[in-house]
C-alpha cells in the first residue's frame, strides 16, 4: 500500500549526510551518532528507558564507548538526540502521506482507515521504533525537560493529522481529529503490551471476540497473592519491597527494576526481594496490581460524585475528563508508572495475562458505562479505553498544560457522539 505508513530505518549514508548539514559535522562524526541513535532505539525497545546506559548503547551500535561519550556526555542527551530523529521521520512520513493524497494516490480513504494501518504498522516494520517512542514520551512526563520535548513531538504531530486529513478532502473538526490521533497512540500501547502481530490486531475489526483471536489468557485476578502464607513481619517486609519497587517505576521506569535497586530503595537485606519474589516479573505483576487497584478506586471515587442515575454523552464525558485530569495531574507519575510496565509486557510474555485483565476489565467498564449507545459493542469499549490512554498520555508527557486539559472533555464527547475510531474500511 503506497501511503502505508511507518517509520522505516533510512539508509546510513542517506540520513548521516542530512545530519551532517544539519548539524554542521564531520560525515564520519554523522554517521556515527546515526549509529548511536539506531542504538539507542534498540536498547530502548528491547530493556526500556531504565536499561539505557552508555555502553548498552555502544553494544547496540557497534561503535567503542569512548565514541559513545565523546558525541552524548549524558544519558539524556542520547536520549533527546533519538527523539528529534524519531519525531523528523514521523514527520517526514506523514509529510509523504499528505503528498499522495494531495494527488489522489492514496489507498486509504479516511483518516480512520489511516489510522488503522499506523496501529498495524505498530506491531509489524515499526514495532521496535514505536516500542522506543512509547518509552521516550512516558520518560517525558518525569522532568520539565520533558514535558518540552513532548509538546514539541504533539504540536508537531497535530499539524501533520491536519495536513492528511486536508489532503484527503475530510473536512473534520480539531476535536475529531485530534482524537483519531489520541485513539491511534492510546491503542500502540494496548496492542504492544499484548505482543500482537498484525492478525490479531486485524480481530479487532473483523471478530466479534478479539480476545479469543488474541490467544492471551486474561488474568482477571490482576495478580492476586495468596498472602496467608506470611506472618506479620513477612508481610510488612514484602510491603516495604512492593512499595520500593512502585518508586522505582514512578521514578525510572520498568526498566531500573531490579533486585539490587529494590533493596536498596526498600531498605531490605539485598537477598530479600529474590526471597519474596522469584522473579522481578513476579515482583512486577503484583506492582502492577497494586498501581491498577489504586487507579481503579480512584475512577470510582469520581463515578460515585455523579449525582445523575442515567447516563448521557454529556456525563460520560463529564466524567472521563474529571478522571483523566486527576490522573495526569495529581497522579501523573503512578500513571506513568502502570503504563510502562505495560511496556515491559512488551518484551516479557509472563506479564501479559494480568495486563490482558486489566484491558479487559477497562473495555467492558467503558462498555457498560456507554451502553445508551446505539450497537455499542466490546470493540468499542477497547477504543474508549484507547482514546483516554491516548490523551492521558499526552497530557502527562507534555506536562499537563492547561489547555490540552481545558480540551479534554470536548474531545470525549466528539467522539461519544460520532465514534470516529481507526477502521479498515
């Protein structure tokens, strides 16, 4: 398909001579950060952010770690370099979308049928680069540095839906577009942490069970620990080693868990955390379920405010925007935090059946919630799920800027009103 997109590697010599002008360099000195930027992109999508360090990257890149530091003096400066190459590839992809358009050569004919080949593109060519993006923008809504890095990515991104959507004759409103665009993130993160290929990614149009076609057995126990089996001193050292571990994700990510930062953060004998948990997939399931009870609890608190019996778009939207403001702002590091060990299924199949809990118990929660719908199905209560992961995360990403918040609510009832998700069709 000629306007399929994804993020293909370009050619060493092709890229290195772009940044060689751009960056007024030496070619040799281009080629090799080329090199340390594929590096770092690879590292990010097989270890994560938290496994980031100059020699990883130097490995992956096949160059000496003397190079390595003599072009990046820190770990955030690999890391931004990759992102701006990430976002200019992007850009350049959709810059060449637009252009097929503009010529009546594409093979899509919405902006929800794009959108659709960018989630199969996803799991297929790009799932590497998009595994080391959903890793860059989490990481962003740690620091102020990266909350600018974020807003420039989304500003940027914005401009090009709108220059697709214009170049496809679709004469659609900024909230609608803007949601393809929050839907489409919001399911890379779903359809990554399942470890789908581009079948099953398929079932979500065409079968009417898509779990089923994803062949992941959903753990609706979210981890359930069968505690008993510990005293009280036990239990209370298991609970410090669990907390310490939901530091380190909030703080680094997934991929800075380990035994040794476990017990150190904890406070515990460096044994301890091997001994409660036989594996950090183990110790990170249960992390998991505890970030995902919480937030669970925070969405009912929010529920329990309505003081409508019936449901309505209005309210519905009401009430996702209430709880998506609380979550990138009050709790906008263990919100990052759940994602990213979501990420981390990405790369471990043992996390997976508790994250396919907890995507199905969301999905069927926006079900119910939007059953006044005309043939609302569970498909459409995946999307919901996608779209206010999509917003969520850019609204963490980027800092939570008042206006990204201010638009929330206008874009969930966009699409609770005309269900404008990613298609086939």
């Amino acid at each position: 398909m000629t306007d399929r997109l994804a993020v293909e590697p370009a050619t060493e010599s092709k890229d290195a001579q772009a940044h060689a002008v751009e960056a007024g360099l030496p070619l040799r000195a281009a080629k090799t950060r080329e090199r340390l930027i594929a590096g770092v992109v690879a590292v990010l999508s097989e270890v994560g952010m938290g496994g980031i360090t100059h020699r990883r990257v130097a490995a992956a890149a096949k160059v000496s770690l003397s190079a390595t530091t003599y072009h990046y003096d820190t770990k955030n400066a690999l890391v931004t370099d990759a992102s701006k190459a990430l976002l200019k590839r992007y850009l350049e992809s959709f810059a060449h979308s637009a252009e097929i358009y503009r010529e009546s050569k594409g093979s899509c004919n919405s902006l929800t049928g794009l959108a659709a080949q960018l989630a199969l593109n996803a799991v297929g060519l790009g799932r590497a680069e998009s595994i080391a993006w959903c890793e860059i923008i989490l990481d962003a809504a740690r620091t102020p540095d990266g909350h600018k890095l974020a807003s420039e990515w989304f500003g940027e991104l914005a401009e090009s839906w709108r220059a697709v959507a214009a170049a496809m004759g679709e004469k659609l409103s900024w909230e609608a577009i803007q949601a393809v665009s929050d839907t489409t993130i919001g399911l890379y993160f779903i359809i990554l942490a399942l470890g789908l290929g581009e079948k099953q990614v398929e079932a979500l149009w065409l079968s009417d069970d898509p779990c089923k076609v994803w062949g992941i057995e959903a753990n609706p126990n979210i981890a359930a620990e069968a505690e008993h089996r510990f005293g009280r001193k036990a239990l209370e050292t298991r609970s410090k080693i669990i907390g310490g571990a939901i530091r380190i994700l909030n703080r680094d990510g997934a991929g800075a868990v380990t035994y040794r930062n476990v017990a150190a953060e904890s406070g515990v004998a460096l044994t301890a955390p091997a001994y409660y948990f036989s594996s950090i997939d183990d110790l990170m399931r249960v992390a998991e379920g505890e970030l995902f009870r919480a937030s669970k609890e925070r969405y009912r608190a929010v529920a329990a405010l309505s003081r409508s019996t019936e449901m309505t778009p209005a309210i519905i939207a009401d009430m996702s925007a209430t709880i998506l403001i609380k979550e990138a702002t009050e709790f906008r590091l263990p919100s990052a935090a759940f994602y990213s060990l979501w990420l981390q299924a990405a790369r471990s199949s043992a996390l997976r059946p508790e994250v396919a809990g907890m995507i199905v118990d969301q999905a069927t929660a926006w079900q119910r919630r939007a059953a006044i719908l005309e043939g609302i199905s569970f498909q459409d209560g995946i999307f919901f799920q996608a779209l206010f992961i999509g917003i969520l995360v850019r609204a963490m990403a980027s800092g939570a800027p008042i206006e990204v918040l201010m638009e929330t609510r206008a874009e969930f009832f966009e699409v609770l009103t005309h269900r404008r998700w990613p298609s086939l069709k």
